[in-house]
C-alpha cells in the first residue's frame, strides 16, 4: 500500500521584494568618464536606413557586474541600452571612431577600470543616501528647468554629474548669483543637483542648446512639441 503524500505547502511570493531585489541589482556603483570620444549608435523610425552617433558621457558599473553607456537623455542620465522608443531612438551599439567598430556591449578596458576602482573604493552600505562620486561634464550638456511658479523656462549649461548611494545621478547646475570664481568646476559650492530645485530638467546637446539660444524655429517648434505634452500629462493626475 502507498504512501499518502502531503500537498506541498504553498509559497507566497512577494513580488515587490524581488522587484526592489533586482532593481538594487541594477543600480549605479561607479562611473568613469569617457574620454576617447566613443559614441552610442542608434536608430530612428522615420529614417529606418540611417544610423545616428551621439558622444558617450561616462560608463557606469552596475551592482549585478554589467558596465552600461550612460548619455544625457530627455531627463536623466540614460543608460544607453535602455532606449527603446523608435520615435525618439533606438539603441543599436557603441562606436569606435576611429576604427570604426561596432561594439555590443561596453569595451572590455573600461570594465577593468570601472571593476577596479570599484573595488579601491568600496563604500559601506548606510541608512542614509550619500555622496559616492561625482564627475565632471565633458561634452557641453545643456539642461532645460522649468518650475512650477510659473517662471519662464531656464537653459543652464550642466557642469558636473553627482553619483548618490542609491544609484541615482544628479546634475549639477550653478546658481549664478553665488558664483565666486570661474571657471567653475564640479567641487564649487554654487553648483546645486538640478532636481533639487527644479520641477523637471531637460538635457541637450551643446548644438541643440545653441539652436534654443538663438531662437531657432524649426527647434523650438520641436521642443515645445516635446515640453507640453509632458506638462500635460502631469496636470491631469
């Protein structure tokens, strides 16, 4: 005669837990400035045969070991294989200009050095967010900051990017009227983190934030059709 088996008893799994496990796993350690002039290749559905260069800021390691791209995009410092928006781009690798390679994934000597730094600098984990590393902005980024005082829009010019414990990247805007010295650089105190003090902050290259300066219709037109829907959509929750 057999054995009864017991039902095997039931696991209740908590979803959120193992989605902050994984996001914890993705978050940003450590950064290291590009330097060589690598950029990120990507794509666009209005022009499906052409390819687009845009210059990598920095190469990021995440805590799960993965080394990403990271550009200025829309609002945040993006890692490169996370644009997926064939309207806006659609990453397709990193380049090499100057042997015209395309790469896949991060090149392996900013592995090392992101790996090894990381391990120099091995911070405790604490309650509290903290300052981890900051870095200066080698490529003229530009941030649009709108308010919610109804104040007309600013275009300041990003001067640095700040990495806090929790993975998150600030940029680093100065407030004009406690400048002391220039140039002005990542350490100064009139640099602030432009979420900080601004509702929502828009980054740009250098040539489309000299487009928006000298009031460039066919620019405009694009950003105000970008800007409002956005603003839209926030008024309405």
């Amino acid at each position: 005669m057999g054995m009864t088996l017991s039902p095997r008893p039931a696991r209740v799994i908590d979803l959120d837990t193992m989605r902050q496990k994984r996001q914890a796993r993705q978050r940003l350690v450590r950064l290291s400035p590009e330097l060589d002039g690598l950029e990120m290749v990507y794509s666009l559905s209005s022009d499906p045969d052409a390819f687009f260069g845009m210059p990598v800021l920095a190469w990021g390691l995440r805590e799960d070991g993965e080394v990403v791209g990271l550009v200025p995009w829309m609002e945040t410092l993006t890692p490169c294989h996370l644009l997926e928006d064939a309207e806006h781009g659609y990453f397709v690798g990193y380049r090499d200009p100057e042997t015209e390679e395309l790469l896949e994934t991060a090149p392996p000597h900013k592995a090392c050095e992101l790996e090894h730094a990381a391990a120099y600098f091995d911070y405790e984990d604490t309650h509290e967010i903290t300052l981890i590393q900051q870095i200066p902005d080698t490529l003229g980024t530009h941030a649009l900051c709108m308010d919610d005082d109804g104040r007309p829009w600013q275009l300041k010019q990003v001067f640095g990017w700040r990495l806090y414990s929790d993975g998150n990247v600030e940029a680093l805007l100065a407030d004009e009227s406690r400048v002391q010295s220039t140039p002005i650089l990542p350490g100064d105190t009139c640099l602030y983190p432009g979420h900080s003090r601004h509702r929502m902050v828009y980054f740009f290259q250098r040539s489309i934030a000299n487009r928006i300066r000298e009031q460039d219709p066919s620019t405009l037109e694009a950003l105000a059709m970008m800007v409002v829907p956005n603003t839209s959509r926030e008024a309405e929750r």
